[in-house]
C-alpha cells in the first residue's frame, strides 16, 4: 500500500467505526413529568404534609426592590405583567400608596385565595376520599376542597376563600374556585381583583419534599386577559413539625394597648 493511500483508509474504517457505534439517549435530568408520588390508599397521589412558600410574594408578587420592613424580590407573575384595565392600574397604585392603612390584612381580614399560600405562614394538606383538606397556620383559616364532582353552589356567594371543587389531571390536583368578595387583595403592594375573580390552582409533585404551585386568575372586571403564577412549595422538614398559630386580632389589640 502507498504512503499516498493511507490516508483514505484510516479515514474509511473510522466512518464505518462511527457508523456502527450504537447511539446513546443524552442523559435526561429528573423532573415532574418522571417523579412518581406516593398513593393514598385509595390511589390518589399523596400531597399530605406541611408546605410553606419561601418567597416574597407576600409583600409583591411582581420584581421589587428592597424598602424599610420589605426584602426585594423577583416576582412570582409569569411575565411579570399584570393586564390591569386602565382603571384598575389606577386604583392599584393608589392602593400602593394607602398600603399601610388600606391592606385588607391591615384589619386582620381572611387573606383570600391565592394570598394565603404564599404568605409567611405553613399550611398543612389533609387527604379523604371523597374532600382535601387545607388547614392554614394564619389565623387558623381553613378550606375544604370537595372531590365528589359537585359542583360549585349557584348563583354569587360572597366568601373570604373563595368555593373550591378539586380534580385530579394526572399527579397534579386542579382545584376550581370562584364565589369571592371583593375585599381581598393579592400582596402588600395592592394588587387588587373584584368578586368576579376565578383562580385555577395546580398543585404538583415533582419530588418527595416540592410541590410545583401554579395559579390563573382570571377576573373580566378587571383585568383584560387571564394571568399566571408559579412558584415551588417547600414541605417543611422539622422534627415533629406541627402549625402553631398566628391571632392576628390578638396581636393588633396588644398593638393598640402599647400605643396608649
């Protein structure tokens, strides 16, 4: 064989190498979509524990800096952009301004739904066959999700926490709420709905110790297109962990006591 020759040999027997070498699948990062949750036993996934948000939605749930008493914050609002109607956005930013005197939770008021989830406070999730339970750490506040196919109540119905109707779309609970008053706001900056608000929760499991939390609100008075949230829940990993209590009646009197 020439000198010439070689070259071209070399370069064939590696294209038949490659060729013949099997293919490999790229490695594949776990996710959602492959973490398999325990069951209950009526063979439902098992969400049960103690979560808690570890964010700062609770004061803004979009991009905020820092100020006195409030941490910055990268928002939770895909997007982060809110369609407000052109009124709307103006009573939001003069809720911002009255925010110390006009937030709801400034009055010890039930926080609303999704409000609650992502404020500083632990929830608890209790599973039954036929309702989930959501039991909240914050003024002992509580929500029964029915699992039965009911549906909502008709007509309006003025609630805090809104009627919630659960299904399940594989290992994720969708949770269907409407019937809201008015008088709840999203966060501490004043972002604000009416009483036509409809959430749609999602409650995912993508490993033992993480919920994926997304929400659409939807609210035709106010807004003038449905918006999302997303964010992961923490379960919370103390020995013995339990939900303590948060009366924030009692300490608003106390409060007021020590300012006379």
């Amino acid at each position: 064989m020439s000198k010439r020759s070689m070259p071209a040999v070399v370069a064939a027997i590696c294209i038949c190498l490659f060729v013949s070498l099997p293919a490999v699948a790229p490695a594949q990062s776990p996710s959602a979509e492959t973490y398999v949750p325990p069951r209950t036993p009526d063979g439902q996934p098992d969400l049960q524990g103690i979560w808690q948000a570890l964010n700062t939605a609770a004061w803004d749930i979009q991009d905020h800096r820092p100020r006195a008493g409030v941490p910055a914050g990268q928002g939770v609002v895909d997007g982060n952009e809110i369609p407000y109607q052109p009124w709307a956005l103006a009573q939001k930013q003069e809720n911002y301004e009255n925010r110390l005197t006009a937030d709801p939770n400034r009055q010890c008021y039930l926080p609303g739904v999704p409000r609650i989830s992502y404020m500083p406070y632990p929830f608890q999730i209790l599973q039954f066959s036929d309702r989930i339970l959501i039991l909240y750490e914050y003024v002992h506040a509580s929500r029964t999700i029915y699992m039965d196919g009911s549906p909502h109540p008709e007509g309006h119905i003025d609630f805090w926490m809104g009627d919630s109707r659960g299904r399940w779309e594989g290992d994720t609970l969708v949770v269907d709420v409407i019937h809201f008053n008015d008088r709840t706001w999203f966060d501490r900056a004043g972002n604000f709905h009416s009483e036509a608000l409809h959430v749609v929760e999602r409650y995912t499991p993508t490993g033992p110790d993480h919920l994926r939390y997304e929400v659409t609100i939807e609210d035709p008075k106010v807004f003038t297109r449905p918006w999302t949230m997303s964010m992961p829940l923490y379960r919370r990993q103390e020995a013995n962990v339990q939900l303590l209590e948060y009366e924030c009646y009692a300490y608003s009197e106390e409060e007021l006591a020590a300012d006379k």
